[in-house]
C-alpha cells in the first residue's frame, strides 16, 4: 500500500507517521520525511531482496510463513522497526477491512497448512494449474493482510518465485499499476467468497505478457 491512504489503526509503533511527514511517510529508522525518497528507498531494497531470494530458493521448495516473514525483513528490516513482524493494528481500505489483527497468527498457520502446502512448489502439469495456484494464494495471503505495509509487494514477489518454480519467467506486474488497480482490488475482494477467477484472469494477462517481454 502507498503512504497517505487512509487506515483504521491504534496507536501502536507500527501505526505512527514520520514527525514532519504530514502522515505521509509511516515512522521509520531512517527518519525520511519525503513519501517519494521512501518509495525510491523500498524499491531499491526490494530489488536485492527479489535477487536474494531468487538466488537462495529452488524448485522444490515449499514456501511457509516463516518465509514470507523473511522476505519482508529482508526487504524492510533496514527501513522500519516492525518489518517481518505481523501487524498489531487493524487495517482498512476505502471501507474494506481486511482480517483482524489478533487473527493473523492463526490464519497465517491455515494459509501454510492449505494454500502453500498443496500449491508450493509450484510445479505443475499445464498453464491453468500454475494459474490456479498463483491466483489462490496471491489472493488469500493479501486477504490477510499480514503487515503493517508492504503486502502486496511481498504477495507479488511470492508469486514471482512460484512462476519461476513453474518455468515462467520473472513476472511483470505492471498490468496493475494505476490503470489496471481497480480490476485488482476487485479480484482480490472476490477471494472473500472463495472466487478466484477474476484473480485467475489478471494472472493469465501477466504472465502472457511477461512470456512475451522475455522473448522480445
């Protein structure tokens, strides 16, 4: 999620903006005050984390939630005290609550147990399997919502390395930037009432046109 939206949240550590930010910028170790030098700042991080995790997970790895817990202290561990670190605070977005708080630990431990034990690894006979995998636990983990910020990067990065698992190239997400944004989030709301396929649909266009990227 960007600074500046809007959430439901308690007064922990976790749910504090940067002094002189304007609630822009959620506090940090680094004392950035500026939403664009953050951005820049994460995105950096999270482009060695990505190359990190490429390098250390092979094709028959199971992924858990100890891992996904790594990938977001990888990634922010330098930049936020809470990074790794399930949230304490309740999350809402443009009136969507996602799974309360106290929850997480519990439906995390679920999402292990069902969505990563029989989709990770990712190996499958054809392209709609892979689909279907990355679809339901792209989806169900960001249901969860299991940090404070940095969800829907660590659900994306999961689901590069299940492509790649799969044999697919390094996914290109950009069919969700601004134009494509609202689609997502519809897609992932479906996943309330276990519907998958708009998520589905999203997935097949992505790696469509990453297969096509990685061969032009």
């Amino acid at each position: 999620m960007k600074k500046g939206e809007r959430y439901d949240v308690s007064g922990l550590i976790e749910a504090q903006y940067e002094p002189g930010s304007n609630n822009t910028v959620l506090r940090n170790l680094f004392g950035i005050i500026d939403p664009h030098e953050m951005d820049r700042v994460e995105v950096r991080s999270l482009a060695k984390t990505t190359d990190i995790f490429i390098r250390e997970y092979d094709q028959e790895h199971q992924f858990s939630a100890t891992d996904i817990c790594s990938f977001h202290k990888t990634w922010l561990g330098e930049i936020y005290e809470w990074a790794g670190r399930y949230r304490n605070v309740n999350i809402t977005k443009d009136d969507f609550t996602f799974a309360m708080a106290a929850q997480i630990p519990k439906l995390m431990e679920q999402f292990e147990q069902n969505q990563l034990a029989r989709y990770t690894p990712c190996i499958f006979k054809n392209r709609e399997e892979i689909i279907k995998a990355l679809a339901e636990v792209h989806t169900e983990l960001l249901l969860i919502h299991p940090f404070r910020d940095g969800n829907g990067r660590v659900a994306r990065l999961l689901s590069t390395l299940m492509a790649l698992q799969a044999g697919l190239p390094l996914l290109d997400f950009s069919l969700i930037g601004e134009h494509g944004k609202q689609e997502y989030i519809t897609a992932v709301q479906a996943g309330m009432n276990r519907d998958y396929q708009p998520m589905e649909a999203l997935f097949s266009e992505i790696i469509e046109k990453s297969l096509s990227a990685s061969v032009g």
